[in-house]
C-alpha cells in the first residue's frame, strides 16, 4: 500500500492561564473544602501541553 500521509495540521490550546496556580507549583491548583473528608486527585494532563486523542 503506497497511501500518502496526510499532514497534522492542529494549533495546540494555549493552557498558559493555568500555569500560576495556587501551590507554587506550575500548573497545580489545590481546592480545601474545609470540611473533613476523602481526598480526591483529578488529572486532566499527563505530558503536559500534549496533543493527544
């Protein structure tokens, strides 16, 4: 098969508004309910600004 490859012509999303955070940790963001609890760990970005799909 001698099929052409199409180029990959995406602009990454600028995630540049996230990097300030509020842990001193580039795009780390911490939210305290102030209540006793379960703790909960969400992460939306593995390899940082990643196309990916």
């Amino acid at each position: 098969m001698n099929a052409k490859p199409y180029p990959i012509e995406i602009e990454p999303v600028d995630i540049s508004a996230y990097k300030v955070g509020n842990t001193g940790v580039p795009y780390v963001t911490t939210f305290d309910s102030g209540t006793p609890g379960p703790h909960v760990m969400v992460m939306a970005l593995t390899h940082g600004n990643e196309l990916c799909g």
